[in-house]
C-alpha cells in the first residue's frame, strides 16, 4: 500500500516542493477515484434497471405478449435513464470509499501532517463531482430524452399496432378567462393530420351555454380557424335544457389552435429536453391551467437541479470519509443507500409541496440542493477541525 503522505513527508526541501508534491497527491486521489467510480455506475445501473424497468417488461411479456426482442430493445433505449440516475449514487459511493480507505490507512493524518489541509484534500472529490455534474446535464439534456421517447414509441406499437408512433389518443385541453373555466375541447384521436370524434364546451360565468360535437376538425391557418365537419351544436338554458339543436356539415370556429399544438407535441416531462419542455410551457401558458404550468415548471426547474446533486453527494461522501476510521466497500455502500434514501426523500417531499403550490417551482426543485450542500459543508468543516 502507497502511504502518499510519508513518501512526502520524507522529501528534502518540503517546502521547497509543496507544489509539485500536491499534483503528486492529485493525480493519486484521481486514480484511487476511478475505479471505483466505474463500479458505482454499473451497480446502481444494474439495480435501477432491474427495479424500474426488467419486472415491468417481463411482466408485459407474460401478460401481453410482448416478444422478447422488443423488450431487449426497450430495456437498452431505457439504459442512459439510469446511468443518469446512477451518477450521483456513484459519486458518493466512490468519494466514501475511497477517502475513508486513505483516513483507515493513516494517508489523511500523513498528508495533514504535512500541512495539507481537509480542504486542499477534497478538492479531488469536488473536482470530480462538478465534472460528474456537467456529464449528468449533457446526457440528460442530448440523449435521455430522445432514448426514452424513441422506447415509449416502440413499446406502444409493439402493445397496439393501430396506434400512431406519437400519443395523440384523448386530447383534452381546458381554457381559463379571468380565473373562470371558459372552453373545454376534447378529441378522442388525433391521426396526425385530422382531430376526430370532438366535443367542445362554452361556458359563460361558469355556466354551460353551448355544446358543440363534430366527426372531425381541421385547422385553417390562413383564417386562423377550425373547420369542423359534420357535427351538431346544442344550445344549452340556464336550466340545462336545450335551446335549439341545428345539425351541420361543415362549419367554422374561432378556437384557439393550441389543442392541436398540445396533440403534436404532447410527451412527458422526461421525454423533453429543458428546450422543448419550455416550448411545451407557452403552449399551456395559453390555456391558463395554472396547475398544469406550475408542475411543468417545477419539472423544468428539476432538470437544472438533478445534475447538482453530484457535487452534494460528493461533498458530503468525502466529508464523511475524511473521519478517522476506516469504512470498508461495503458498509460505505449502506452508509451511501441510507444518504441517497434520505436525500430523495426529502426531495419527494419539496416536489409534493411544489405540486400542491406549497413552494415555488424553483423553491421545490432546489430546496434540497441547497439542505444538502450546507450540510456537506458543515460535515467538511467540523472534518477540517
């Protein structure tokens, strides 16, 4: 075993090549860094996908009869999901490790004696993680989307061969005036050119004036309208009988577009890029859902903040490591599963509170970023004492 600090430690003129011993110590911290890093990332991968996606799939193979190529082929679209998550998870597990091995191998009190400060220790380990961070954001942002799209397409065709490689089954979309209900539109189906089977809802001071049903619609961009063809329009009385029923082949509506709009573009938050998803929040803007815009920006706000927790996790796993004892692999695996249980569950309990309007989006999504850096900050102070 290296003992870095004494090999420095017995170097003539110490102070003399203070400089040069410290790039020594970086580029030994780095190595001891690696390696297990590398593991970090390909067991909780492994537990990720076997918990998120490999009963689910196999379950659709049994019960669905979804082949098992396709299955394969969705379980390796879904495979960048989980590194993602595995990132964090790994940087703590490596930075405990690692740090608690060179404190349980007297390097630390070595180094220290040397006058190397707990500082000037961790800046490996936070090195790392900001460097984790910024993998974390480019793979989140430039290929998790598109993988997890791409695999909700091939799983919906494998399980319905009818329905269209995008989701455009049941738009629903509510319009607001002045904090009031004011239109709900509904399609059942949209095929990628025509919305069909719609009704659409008017009401006036938040009551039902006009119901308005049609086999299909489509969107005229030059009058900036929907045609709507063959369909029927109800009067509707403040009692909830009907006025007058008149019967129609094709007629024209000054509706907003936005359902269509909604029906092209319609994913889920981790099928979006931070770029598109902002797309997708002026298009809801529009409807005045303040429900749906306020979980959206919290998502938004959760795709800037999740890459962070890197530098967290780093930071507290070598604050902690940096203790006088030491931790062997696999109890520094338990200590960094009950950290990463902690740490998200505080992270459920923000986004909760976010999506009840509790906190701001911006509150909810970084809340815990922030709890844990003061934390780990803490930890590294009262290490360095």
């Amino acid at each position: 075993m290296l003992y870095l600090g004494l090999f420095v430690a017995r170097q003539p003129f110490f102070k003399l090549l203070r400089v040069t011993s410290t790039s020594v110590m970086d580029r030994y911290i780095a190595t001891e860094l690696a390696m297990p890093f590398l593991f970090g990332v390909g067991a909780f991968s492994a537990v990720g996908l076997a918990i998120g996606a490999v009963f689910d799939l196999v379950q659709k193979v049994a019960d669905s009869g979804l082949a098992l190529t396709t299955a394969l082929q969705v379980l390796l679209l879904q495979i960048p999901e989980f590194v993602v998550l595995a990132f964090p998870m790994s940087t703590l597990l490596t930075t405990l490790v690692v740090y608690s091995r060179l404190s349980g191998d007297s390097e630390i009190i070595a180094l220290r004696g040397c006058g190397v400060s707990i500082y000037r220790l961790v800046l490996p380990a936070i090195v790392l993680s900001v460097f984790v961070t910024g993998i974390t954001f480019l793979f989140n942002e430039s290929l998790v989307p598109s993988t997890n799209q791409k695999a909700a397409v091939v799983l919906d065709q494998a399980l319905d061969q009818q329905k269209p490689t995008f989701q455009e089954n049941n738009i629903f979309y509510r319009e607001f005036s002045g904090g009031q209900l004011s239109q709900v539109f509904y399609a059942r189906r949209f095929d990628g050119r025509q919305l069909q089977n719609l009704m659409v809802l008017n009401f006036v001071s938040q009551e039902l004036k006009q119901i308005v049903t049609a086999k299909s619609a489509i969107w005229n961009p030059g009058q900036e309208r929907w045609a709507f063809l063959s369909g029927t329009i109800y009067s509707v009385a403040s009692n909830g009988s009907y006025e007058g029923i008149v019967n129609f082949a094709h007629q024209s509506f000054p509706y907003s577009r936005v359902p269509l709009d909604l029906a092209k573009h319609n994913r889920q938050p981790e099928q979006m890029s931070i770029v598109q998803a902002q797309q997708y929040l002026q298009l809801l803007e529009q409807t005045g859902d303040q429900r749906q815009i306020r979980k959206l920006k919290l998502r938004i706000q959760e795709k800037y903040a999740l890459p962070f927790i890197c530098v967290v996790f780093g930071l507290a796993g070598a604050s902690l490591g940096t203790r006088p004892q030491r931790t062997s692999t696999i109890t520094g695996f338990g200590i960094s599963v009950v950290i990463i249980f902690s740490y998200y569950l505080l992270s459920f309990v923000s986004s909760s509170l976010g999506d009840a309007g509790v906190f701001t989006p911006f509150v909810a999504a970084w809340l815990p970023a922030v709890l844990g850096l003061i934390t780990g900050s803490v930890l590294l102070f009262r290490a360095a004492q």
